[in-house]
C-alpha cells in the first residue's frame, strides 16, 4: 500500500506533529530503526546524553523551563532500567514527559533475551501510563494520546515501549486531530467546576483574620498566567503568601506579601504564620511531609481551602474544609470574578494586626548566619550569585542537599519557571542535566547549576554533552567535602558519628573541566568570590566554578523531623528536647 | 487514615470491610496496574475478582473486597481512578444496599463412616454435587460469603477438604431505569 510507512516513521512523524523540537536520548540495539529515520530527518534535533539518567533530567529541565513536553529516547534493557529515577522524579514533580524505549523483538519478549527487560512492568508504578505497542497501525494513535496524558489534568510522564519488529514494520500514520481520546482516560473538570464551593471559598476567605496563601507547584504546571491571577487574587485580599520549594517564583520574592518559602528549611515567619492562621488557602501544593512537619499539630486552628486538580491528594494527609478540583488557572479566575461581583472585602484592622504580628515574627531574621572570616560561607556564596545574576535573564537549577536548600532561602526568584529543583524525589544528580535541558531550550538565557561536592558527581559524565553542544552551562559547587545534609542530620541526631558522608579523594574540579575543554575556576577565600562569579557569568563556554565553604555549616533555620512549625530550630545551640528528637529520628 | 510518615490526625473513623467495583478497559496489564497500586501504597485486598462482562467486550469488572477506615477506602478510590484505563470506581456500601455472592468448589475426602453425615450437611447448605469421571465427592456452594463461611466451618468438623473460593463478586441493588 501506497500510504504505509515505517513504525519508525511513524514515531518521528508524530513526534514532529506533536511540535517536539529537541529529544534528549542515548542509542542502542533496540531502536536502532529510529535512530535510522532520525539521521535522514532535520526537523528534530537529537542531544546525545552520557548515561540515559542524563537524557530524562535534561527532559525535565527542559520541560520544566519552557512549558513543553520533554521527550527521552532510549534502548531497550539497561536503556530503560537507566530512566527509571527520572521517571520516578518526574511523577512526583508531575513533569509533562513523553520516554520512548526500544523493546527486542516481540518473538523474542518472554525469553530472557540480551537487553531485554520487562520495561511496562518496571516503570508501571512510576509513570502516569504506559504503552507497550505490538501493533504498528496503532502507534500514531499511541504517541497522540500519550502526549495528550502526559500534559492533561496533573502532568506527568508517560512511557512507550516499541519492540523493535514493530519500528521496521509498515503502517499507517493518523493524524492528532482523528484520534479521539475517551473521556475516561483523561482528566475533565466539571463545566461548572463546583461553583457554589468557589463561592463558599470566597466568602470563607473574605472573613478572615489571619488569611495566609500557601502556594505550590501546580500553580506553575497550569501556566504563567496562572501565577499572574494568583498574584492579582492575593494582591486583592491583601494577605500574605508563602511558596513550597516547588512553587519559588509564582510570587516574587520582592512581592510585598510574600513571606518566602515555608517547611523544613523555610522561614520562620512562614511557618509561625501557617501555625497560626484561621484561613489557609492552599492552591496546588500538596501538604508534603517536608512541608507540614507533625501532622497533629500542622495549623491547628485554621480553616482549610485546597485547590487541587488531582483529587486524590485531598484529604490525604490532612482534612480539608473546602476542596475544589480543578486547574489553579480556571479555579483562581473564578475566585477573582466572585470577589469582585460580590464587592467582597477583607476586615483591615485585622490583617492590619496580623501584619504587625508576621513582621514581628520576621525581627527573628531566621537567616542570619555568621559571616566572618575569609572563608567563604556557602549562604554567601548563594547571595552573590543572586546580586551578580540578577539583572540577567537567569534559570537555576540544583542538586540535592544543603546546597539547594541555601539556593531556596538566599537565591531570590520573580518569575516562575526559572527555578529547577528535585522537591519530591530528591534526586542527586538532577541539577546539571536540568540545566543542560534547561539551556537547550533557552539558548541565550544564563543557566547555573547550584550543585554540591557529592551530588555532582552523580552525573558528572553530561559534562561531555554540554561540552559537544556548546551550552555554555554553569556549574556551581558548594564544595565542603561532605555530603553536607547527611552530615548535619548526624551531627544533629545520631551524635556526630559521620559515618560514611565525608567525601575522600575528590576530583580536582578545575582540572576536571580543563579535560573536558570546559573552563574550571576556584575560589578559596571571600575575596576571590566576586571575580570567580563574574568570570564564571562572562565565559562562554561551559563552566565548572569550584567554591571552596566551611565545611561543617549547617542549614537553618530546621524543623526537625517529628516537630512542628511552631518548633522551629534557629541555630544549632537551640537542641531539640531529647525525646521528641528520638522520636524523629526514625522519621525521614 | 494517611500514609505520611509523620503521626496521623486524630479523626480516625472504624475499619470496616468494604467491596469496590471498577470498571476498566480491558487492555494488557491493566490488572497489574490496579493490583499494583493496593500493595504499593500500601492497601488491603481481601479477595479479587475479574471478569470481562459480557454485553460489552472491551470492558471488565474487576470486584475487590477489602477493609480499612471510610478514610483509606476513600483515598484507594481516588488512587484508583487516577489510573489511565479505569472508568469508574463504586464503593458498593456507599451505594446502599447491593447483592453478593461467591462460589466454592470443595473436595470432600469421604468414607463409609462420615457419607451419611457429609450428605445431610450438604442437603442443608443446598450445595450440589458436580459429577466429574473420577467419582471423587466434589461439591459446589454458591451465596453470601458468610454463608460459604459456615458451611466450611461444619464440613471441616466431619472430614478433611480442599477447598476454592472464587471471592465474592456484588452489583448494587437499586432501582435502575
């Protein structure tokens, strides 16, 4: 037949209808037939990874820096096996990902053949969905859906594994728009999406005393015009606004109501306020254990608004009073309209009270460190990045630590989009592939990997990539020679004994980059701090800037696992009281 | 009531057993993926029933039995419909009332001295005996689980059985037009 093409065809033909510009992949003996296609194709450009780990967090950072779909393109077996921790990461930050992996040859699944695994079974649980296709009719049909799942509702990724007799069979190719998806398969708000409980939110949070907005990362997934509705929103009732890790930058961090991010490592004013408030208004964050700390004395005396567009993460961990369902962007509009019809407003002399009792709390200025001595402290570090970056179009990304805990509290974010972090999984090594997605697409933009000594190395190998695709990526090491939070927490709980957390025989950094053709550069001391920023900012080229801090600095403020927002650690002086810390200590 | 690792809030309501009834495409490795998500968030399944219902090919009833607070039900309801190729989930004792049954095939190792008494009982449970060309004494029970239940719990107290259980399958009982 005239019309039958290739599976392989086929699946880059749908990529391109699906407009996917870039696909982070690594090659091998199960989809070779795509690669084939892609050689004779210029469409769609292909970045080569070092370690298929690599490919899926340079989706993401992509994904999660320009509102698109990522899209990985690996091998069968170990190709696959290698992906799961992004899957993984990327369910649990709900990133739009479309993962392409080979299969063996369907007369070959079932036999333990070379590089083959059961990738359906293995990625089940950490995927939105998953498609093994044995039919090559059906594949176009498979790749639109597959985008379709990936982005609708809570985004997330979506897995399809293509056998590679299917990639040289011929068949037909269907278009996006005749492939009808059945409404069950996706997410639908209701038309009306439960007006009367917007109205009901509305009016809960007109009455307030001590309203406090807690924002998370939906609000960033549903779109930048939904961070400006909730700014607008919040701007109206005049109430202040907290930010998970997730969620940095829906709210400018200059924003006058803004009290930065709350949790673990958040503000104390954040926490205080959460503890204290009589209405929380939580819009696409999902009360995270890192955020919540004990549960049975999370904001004992508040009413509760969730807005969420999954439903299952309402009354998961805690009882909400008012839940909607439904997409932060369609959800806030309507609030907004019912505040405005209904002439809505909030008591001032109350939030006028509730003002002066945040900024009280604020006095406490959690954040101090002690800054003296040429030695160059890691929170300072992270602030002169900040002044050095700020009047450029910057996107940062981190690792997983003390390092990207310091760069939520001291790096300072006005836009969303522009902060790439592991939250849920906490994935080391997730900050440098990010951010090589991250340049790819935003090629002029400066793109800095916050990084720590130990996470780093998780995938250092994609300093390879960066160098082949001349993306001029900044890696920025807190280097302390400790896995610094493993560190703190054994010095915190388990009595000092560093078991296993002290990094030995490090790379020379700057030697490290110097072999890739990279440009590395060393501070030592404060003094050198500026001219290593600035000369890491000007060169264009990949960079490795090694940051020589205090090695045994601790990451405050802390509520220690167990404890509550209202039991906030300030300093290392102010000990947990010893039973509630054994306690914790079984906590994660 | 919540699987954070953190202590739970004070409201938590009785475990009580519950039967789901979900409907799914019938598509490969959609059962894994139901069963997959009971045990890795941590949930109960009881018993577990699947069948494709006749009067429409591409969809299948999956029955599961299971116990825990109106709490847990709740979330392993919403967990449920998050899956792809799940249609719809109905907790069947929210609905109000419905109907259940399940069916067991048991062998009875039987002798001179206990057949009367094995035979009485059966009569009594109404189970029904299937001929089958080896002659063995195999008896079927069909009803309530409970039922099924008590019927074992007698016949084990005469002679040794073997015993399968299909585990329950329900369908509510209200009026439909």
């Amino acid at each position: 037949m005239n019309n039958e093409i290739t599976g392989a065809e086929i699946v880059l033909k749908s990529l391109a209808e699906q407009g996917v510009e870039v696909v982070f992949g690594y090659p091998g003996g199960a989809v070779l037939p795509i690669y084939d296609t892609l050689f004779k194709q210029n469409s769609i450009k292909h970045v080569l990874v070092r370690q298929e780990g690599g490919a899926i967090h340079a989706a993401e950072g992509y994904a999660r820096s320009t509102g698109k779909t990522g899209v990985v393109l690996v091998t069968s077996g170990p190709g696959a096996t290698n992906v799961v921790t992004g899957l993984t990461d990327a369910m649990m930050d709900s990133v739009p990902i479309v993962c392409i992996t080979g299969q063996v040859p369907q007369h070959l699944i079932g036999s333990d053949a070379f590089q083959e695994c059961d990738t359906t079974g293995i990625t089940r649980p950490c995927t939105k969905h998953n498609y093994l296709v044995k039919d090559v009719n059906k594949l176009s049909s498979v790749f639109h859906e597959a985008f379709t799942i990936a982005q609708n509702g809570r985004p997330g990724p979506v897995l399809i594994d293509i056998p590679k007799d299917v990639q040289f069979a011929s068949g037909t190719y269907e278009e996006k728009n005749k492939i009808i998806i059945p409404s069950h398969r996706l997410f639908e708000p209701s038309p009306d999406f439960e007006k009367n409980k917007i109205e009901e939110a509305v009016q809960l949070i007109s009455k307030a005393k001590k309203p406090i907005f807690y924002i998370g990362g939906g609000c960033i997934n549903s779109g930048p015009k939904a961070s400006t509705l909730v700014r607008e929103f919040i701007n109206m009732v005049g109430s202040p606004v907290t930010m998970t890790l997730m969620g940095l930058g829906v709210v400018g961090s200059s924003d006058k109501n803004s009290l930065g991010m709350l949790g673990m490592h958040g503000m104390y004013e954040a926490n205080m306020a959460m503890h204290e408030c009589d209405v929380m208004i939580n819009i696409g964050a999902r009360f995270d254990d890192r955020v919540t700390g004990r549960l049975d004395a999370f904001s004992p005396n508040s009413k509760k608004i969730h807005i969420d567009i999954d439903e299952s993460n309402i009354n998961k961990t805690i009882n909400v009073d008012v839940p909607i369902i439904g997409d932060v962007k369609q959800v806030v509009e309507k609030m907004i309209e019912v505040w405005k019809e209904k002439k809505f407003k909030i008591d001032d002399h109350a939030i006028k009270l509730w003002w002066e009792k945040i900024n009280k709390w604020k006095e406490v200025d959690c954040l101090n460190y002690n800054n003296k001595g040429n030695q160059i402290k890691p929170q300072h570090a992270v602030q002169r990045l900040y002044e050095l970056t700020k009047n450029t179009k910057t996107f940062i990304t981190t690792e997983v630590g003390q390092h990207q805990m310091w760069a939520a509290q001291f790096y300072k974010f006005e836009e969303p989009n522009r902060w790439l972090t592991s939250g849920g999984l906490g994935t080391m090594g997730y900050g440098f592939p990010a951010a090589i997605g991250a340049q790819v697409g935003h090629p002029d933009a400066l793109v800095v990997d916050i990084a720590g000594d130990a996470s780093i190395l998780m995938n250092i190998q994609e300093m390879s990539t960066a160098v082949q695709y001349r993306l001029p990526v900044k890696i920025f090491i807190l280097n302390n020679e400790y896995m610094g939070m493993v560190r703190q927490w054994q010095e915190l709980l388990h009595g000092g004994r560093y078991s296993e957390s002290y990094t030995d025989s490090l790379p020379d950094f700057v030697k490290l980059a110097e072999s890739y053709k990279a440009v590395g550069l060393r501070a030592k001391t404060t003094d050198e701090l500026d001219d290593v920023i600035t000369q890491m900012i000007e060169t264009k080229n990949t960079v490795i800037a090694d940051i020589w801090v205090t090695k045994e600095e601790n990451c405050f403020p802390m509520i220690q696992s167990g404890s509550a927002h209202n039991e906030m650690m300030l300093s290392k002086d102010q000990k947990q009281d010893k039973k509630s810390a054994e306690k914790g200590k079984i906590l994660v | 009531m919540n699987k954070s690792v953190y202590a739970s809030p004070d409201q938590v309501s009785e475990t009580k057993r519950h039967i789901l009834t979900v409907l799914v495409d019938n598509e490969p490795g959609v059962l894994a993926r139901v069963i997959g998500m009971f045990s890795g968030r941590g949930y109960n399944i009881d018993s577990l029933n699947v069948a494709e219902v006749s009067n429409d090919e591409n969809i299948s009833r999956i029955t599961i039995v299971t116990h825990g607070t109106s709490e847990v039900v709740s979330q392993i309801e919403k967990q449920l419909l998050r899956i792809v190729p799940v249609h719809s989930v109905t907790n069947l004792d929210q609905e109000g009332s419905s109907v259940e049954a399940e069916v067991a095939l048991v062998y009875i190792y039987i002798s001179d001295t206990n057949k009367k008494k094995v035979y009485q009982l059966c009569d009594l449970y109404r189970a029904r005996k299937i001929e089958n060309e080896n002659n063995t004494t195999i008896f079927e029970i069909a009803g309530a689980s409970e039922r099924v239940n008590r019927f074992i719990k007698e016949i084990n107290k005469i002679t040794k059985v073997e015993i399968v259980r299909s585990g329950p399958v329900a369908i509510s009982s209200i009026q439909k037009n």
